[in-house]
C-alpha cells in the first residue's frame, strides 16, 4: 500500500472525467497521458477525504461517532469525558449534554449531570428562597447565603473521584452560590 492511500477506497468523483475533452486523449500506445495518470494519483488520495465527507452526519451522531472522536465530540459541548468510563457511558453523557445544558443551575440540573458523571443519583438541596407562605409578612424561606449541597450515596462498592466531582459542580452550579459535596 502506497503512503497517504488507503487500499480499496476509491473515489466517487474522479478529477479526469472532470478535464476538458483535448486533455482526455490517450498515449500512442494506449495509456492515459500524464494529466490523467496525476489525476488518478490524486483520485487515490483523495478518496479518504471524500468518504470522511460523506459520512461528517456518522461522526457528529454520538451513537455513531467512532471512538477517537467521541472526545473531540464532548469537548466541543464543553464536556471533558473520563477515560475510564465505559464507551456507552461516554456516549451518553455525550447525547445528553444539550438537554442536561438546559437544566444548568438548577437543582435537577445539577442532579441529572452529576447523575451522568458518577452513575449514581445524589440529593441535591439549596438554601431555599424559592418557596411560598400563606401567610402574610411570614419570614423569608432558607437562609441568607445561597448554598447548595450535593450528597453523594456511596455504598462499599464505590468509588468516585471527589476532586473531579467537586470541579463538576462547581462548573455547573450559578456562579454566586456556594457548594458543598458530601460523601
């Protein structure tokens, strides 16, 4: 196999047919002149370039996505993905990044993405200031400072990297409250 040619990739357009008719001639003895033997070269090529074209929809679906690209693929949503985690785990977080982007700063936001980080579903809770009374001049709901607080269920089995969990939520958590994870 030649360098830079991958064997039985051909091309779906060809540059030769593409020339002008007097640069399609042929040799005396029957060959392809030498415009139409470069462009063949080229055809060779350039035959990956067509096919990774063709199939640009196959690399930007996370189910499809070879796995090289997978990464590629997070890091454009923002997302740094584990290389320990299983490939159906990091193309899940992958398919999930939008609709879990949506929930960002909330407290079922910050649930479902450390829920896709760690495999397991924490209790989330904030300082409040978010709820209601019925009666009136009743004192504010939750405490002064914003806070929320991230619980980890760790049973004997597991184990999770705190720091890279604590980074998590500081990322996705609104910039003023304060965060605390437990384990």
């Amino acid at each position: 196999m030649r360098s830079g040619v991958l064997a039985g990739v051909e091309t779906p357009s060809p540059l030769g047919p593409r020339l002008p008719g007097i640069y399609q001639d042929t040799e005396e003895d029957g060959r392809p002149n030498l415009g139409q033997r470069f462009l063949s070269a080229l055809d060779d090529v350039l035959a990956p370039v067509f096919l990774a074209a063709e199939s640009l929809p196959a690399y930007l679906d996370p189910a499809l996505a070879p796995e090289d690209f997978l990464d590629w693929l997070g890091g454009w949503l923002g997302l740094v993905l584990d290389e320990r985690w299983s490939l159906d785990r990091r193309r899940e977080l992958v398919a999930r990044a939008a609709a879990l982007y949506q929930l960002r700063g909330t407290v079922e936001g910050v649930a479902q993405h450390v829920e896709a980080f760690a495999g397991v579903r924490p209790d989330v809770t904030e300082s409040g200031g978010v709820s209601w009374s019925t009666t009136a001049e009743a004192p504010l709901p939750g405490t002064g400072e914003p806070r929320l607080t991230v619980r980890m269920p760790i049973g004997a089995g597991d184990v999770i990297d705190l720091e890279r969990l604590r980074a998590l939520v500081d990322s996705i958590k609104p910039a003023h409250v304060v965060a605390e994870v437990i384990a």
